[in-house]
C-alpha cells in the first residue's frame, strides 16, 4: 500500500489481480531473503572444510568468498525491481523503476552496516532491557529499512511525475 501511495496511485484496478500479485511477490522475497541468508551465512570455515573435506576446488572456494556480497546486492536489486514494477497497475519502462531502486538498495545496504555497527560497538540492548532487547534492535532496523524502502518507491514516483509533466528526461 505505500509503495503504491508513492506512486500516487488509489486502490488497485483488479483486486483479484492485485491480491494475485502480492502473493506472487511474497513467495519471490521469500525466497530471496532464503538465498541471501544462505550466501551471507556460507562463511570462510564452511568453504575451507569443503576444500579440505569435499575436494571443493580452492578457486571455486575463493570466488565465492569475493562474490557472495556482490551477488547479493544483485540479488535484492532485483527483488526491489519487482516490488516496485509489480506495484503499479500498467507496465513501466525500465528507466522509471531503476533508480529508486538503485538509491533504496544502496541506503538499505548502507543503513544496515551502520545500524549493525551500532549495535554491536555503542548501543547496549541487552543492559537495559535483558534478553528482548534483541527483539527492540530488530524492530527498529525493521521499521528504518520499510523507510528507506518507501523513499525508493517515493523517488521513482516523483521521476514519474516530472517525466509526466515534462520537466524531465
């Protein structure tokens, strides 16, 4: 809904197709939070018993530790890409969806290394609220990402609308 109020757009033409295509999305980031989770978490110990081990190629090993964050943002972007192509009612071209995308990926990432940094170095959950304070960290990075994530729909909608109105590119 509010990436869809970000593209000034009111409810959907065909709820029936909408709901189709919220479902459709929601198993697509399931998906992909999956395949993230399963490239940031096969570390360097995993990688090193599988050459020793599983007779795994050591550059093989080392390619996948220098590509698994590439292949990640990589990843997201596109799972970006579809929540914002997939919101709108009508096809947009390419250059309407990009660079919304591009800009949530790039604060997505960028906020959560600095919120991971302040976790971990200056904040202190677990002294002041015990054991849910790691449900307090989550939540706020939770509720930081949806933002960065609304003004990556925002950015794409104001592109629209001055490509509307002529006064872009």
């Amino acid at each position: 809904r509010s990436v869809r109020t970000a593209y000034h757009l009111g409810p959907p033409r065909g709820p029936a197709r909408h709901m189709l295509k919220t479902l459709l999305y929601t198993v697509l980031l399931i998906v992909t939070i999956a395949a993230a989770l399963a490239l940031m978490t096969v570390g360097d110990r995993v990688l090193g018993y599988a050459v020793v081990h599983f007779r795994l190629p050591s550059f093989v090993a080392e390619a996948w530790a220098r590509l698994r964050f590439p292949a990640v943002a990589v990843l997201c972007y596109f799972a970006l890409f579809f929540l914002y192509a997939m919101a709108q009612d009508t096809r947009q071209p390419w250059r309407n969806i990009w660079p919304g995308t591009l800009a949530a990926l790039a604060a997505w990432m960028a906020l959560s290394w600095l919120y991971a940094f302040y976790v971990d170095n200056i904040a202190n959950y677990s002294l002041l609220y015990g054991s849910i304070g790691t449900v307090i960290a989550l939540l706020i990075w939770l509720n930081m990402s949806s933002v960065v994530l609304i003004m990556g729909a925002e950015l794409n909608g104001t592109i629209m609308s001055l490509r509307k109105d002529g006064g872009g590119a």
